[in-house]
C-alpha cells in the first residue's frame, strides 16, 4: 500500500490569509458564472440566442422602451434565416419571450462585469488582494473577454445562412465558460485554502486526472450533441432507434468531410456525435466507479470521503438527467431537463475539481497523518 508523502505546496502561491470578503466575493463570482451558464441553456433551448441580431455593449444594456423600439428590433429579426426558415409568422408576443432570454443572458454577464471590476478596484485599494491573486484574476478577466467575444463569434453564425448557430462555435463558447469557471473555482480553492501541503500519491492523482479529462471530454461532446440537437434524431435508450449503432455508421460513403461540416443536411453527424456522447458517458461511468471503489478503501480524510460521495451521487444524477432529456427529446428538446443536465456537467465538474485539489493539497493540519492517514 502505498504511503503519502507531503510537500511545501508548488501548486499555489497564494500564501496570506485572505479577509473574509475577498472569499466572499470570489463565491458570489462562482455562482453568477454557475447561473450564466444555466441561462445560457435556457437561450439555447428556448431558440432564443439569435433574437438580438446586434452586439452593443452600452447601448445593448437598455432593453426596447416603447412600440416603435420593438418593431424595430422585430423587424431585424425577420430579415435572419431563423425567422425566415423557422418563425415566420411569428407574434410580437413570442418574439419578446426570447427577446426577453437573450437580453437577460447578455444582462447577467455585463451585471457580472461590475461584481468584479468594482470590488476588485476596492480591495486592491485596501490590499487586500496580493500580486499573485491579482495576475489570477486578471486571467479571469481575459477568459471572460474571450468567451463573451466566442459568444457573439457563435450568435453571429446563426444571422447568415444557416437558421441555428454553429454546432462548434457553440461547443467552443460552451467549453470555455466551462474553462472561466473552472479556473476561478480553483483559484477560489487557493484563496479559501492557503495554508496546505501536497499530498504525493500517485494512484489518486492519476485517476483524478483520468476522470477529469474524460469528463472534459464529454463536457466537448455534450456541447455539439447540443448544437446539433443531435438528441432529436434518436431520443431512446439504450438503442438508438431500435439499433445499438446506426446503420449509417457502417456506411464508407458517409465518413466525408462534407457530413462534418455540412452536419445539418443529413442524419450521419447526429448519429456519430450521439454515440461518442453516449460511449464515453459509459466509459466515465466506469471509471468513477472503479475510482470510487479504490479510493474509499484507502484511510483517507474526511473531506476527500464526502467528495467521493458526492462523485457517484452527482454522476447518478447526472446520467439519469441525460437519459430522461434524451428519451423526452420527441420533437423538441424539453427546456428544463436540457437545462438541468447542462448545469449537473457543471457540478459533476466541480466535485472533481474539488477532489483534485485535495490530491494535491491538503490544509496542513498539525497532525496530519490523522488527517490523511497511510494511503
């Protein structure tokens, strides 16, 4: 069996003892990212991203104030293949309900801008925030510029030809607010936890990692299983269609670059897609588990115990959440269940960060084998 060793932690040079509103605040950022996301599904799903066809910062705040301001936006939108190839004919109503979605997407993210900018400024000023955590943050900043540009690069693919954004646009600005967010969860971790030491264990370190890049992975697959609205093609389980693969899967004329680019003119790239997300949910399962079944065994702390937990708990949920949107995925996409599996990745992803954290390092208590104990 083998034996934990420990370290001056090389992971983070976060050392001081942040005040308590700094921590406060990194959570509050956490959280809106965690419910960007979640909106984002909502916009997604409710096929309300390309209602706002312009990309105003400051005058995009304000919302349209009379009769006149809306009809001019409408008629924006009518002028979008969306509209012409999916909506025509559509009420003002229904316009202003995903009006309304993607202007509160675009809302929350520039209401998130001034949650950090602004205590940012103040706690610098008050020094609360050393060198290392400033460069962080100032990361943080550069991430979130990028997945807001990622998100206007995506909108901006849905207003030429095609009537729904581009499945890996999509994917690319999914995946990086998933990058924003797991980047200031870790740091989040570094400021909340300053005082710590590595663990050297090379069994929980290399089956975290496995588990987190094959979630990463299948966070990737999700977000083009998405964008195609792959689920609507084969919405049953475990076949699909009544076949446990395709048959057009087996077809060589299919596997052209034509099918992978032009994903939208035929079934072959919803069924590929489908069962890779499918595969490598199956695949992460049995890692967990086997992970799962190692680790708990071991005399390990208690904090690291509760993670395993909520591990396989959440990875239940989260399997279950996929399986339910896919078999209800008859015609439509059901908001809420969609919306729900894309925040449960989110979570699922935060347990594992929290996991490897505690792989690398622990609080350093002043008995720490009673903490960790042998490994």
């Amino acid at each position: 069996m083998e034996t934990a060793t420990f370290a001056s932690n090389k992971a983070s040079k976060l050392n001081q003892n942040y005040p308590s509103a700094v921590k406060i605040w990194l959570i509050i950022g956490l959280v809106m990212i965690f419910f960007q996301v979640v909106i984002g599904g909502v916009t997604r799903l409710t096929g309300s991203g390309l209602s706002i066809t312009k990309w105003e910062i400051v005058t995009g705040t304000f919302p349209p104030m009379n009769a006149a301001q809306w009809q001019a936006e409408f008629d924006l939108y009518k002028e979008t293949p969306q509209y012409q190839k999916i909506n025509e004919g559509m009420s003002m109503g229904d316009f202003k309900f995903i009006y309304f979605w993607e202007y509160f997407h675009r809302l929350w993210a520039r209401s998130m801008g001034f949650v950090f900018i602004i205590p940012l400024f103040f706690f610098w000023r008050k020094k609360w925030i050393d060198r290392p955590l400033f460069k962080r943050l100032g990361i943080v900043f550069l991430l979130a510029g990028l997945v807001a540009s990622f998100g206007w690069i995506m909108v901006a693919s849905g207003l030429i030809n095609r009537p729904l954004v581009n499945a890996y646009k999509l994917t690319m600005h999914l995946s990086l607010a998933f990058i924003l967010y797991s980047y200031l969860l870790w740091t989040t971790l570094g400021v909340i936890f300053t005082d710590i030491k590595v663990i050297n264990n090379s069994m929980l370190k290399k089956g975290i990692y496995l588990i987190l890049g094959v979630l990463a992975l299948q966070i990737i697959f999700g977000g083009v299983v998405s964008g195609m609205k792959a689920g609507l093609f084969y919405p049953s389980w475990p076949d699909m269609n009544g076949e446990w693969i395709p048959t057009i899967l087996f077809d060589a004329t299919q596997w052209n670059v034509d099918n992978f680019v032009q994903y939208d003119e035929g079934v072959f790239m919803a069924a590929f897609i489908q069962l890779v997300h499918r595969s490598t949910a199956y695949l992460l399962t049995i890692i967990i588990l086997a992970y799962f079944y190692k680790a708990i065994h071991l005399d390990i702390s208690r904090p690291f115990r509760l993670g395993l937990y909520l591990l396989v708990s959440m990875l239940v949920i989260q399997v279950l959440l996929g399986i339910f949107t896919l078999i209800n995925s008859v015609g439509v996409i059901p908001v809420g269940l969609g919306v729900m599996h894309q925040g449960g990745a989110l979570i699922l992803l935060s347990i594992t960060l929290f996991l490897l954290f505690q792989v690398r390092s622990v609080k350093n208590y002043e008995n720490v084998e009673n903490y960790v104990g042998k490994l």
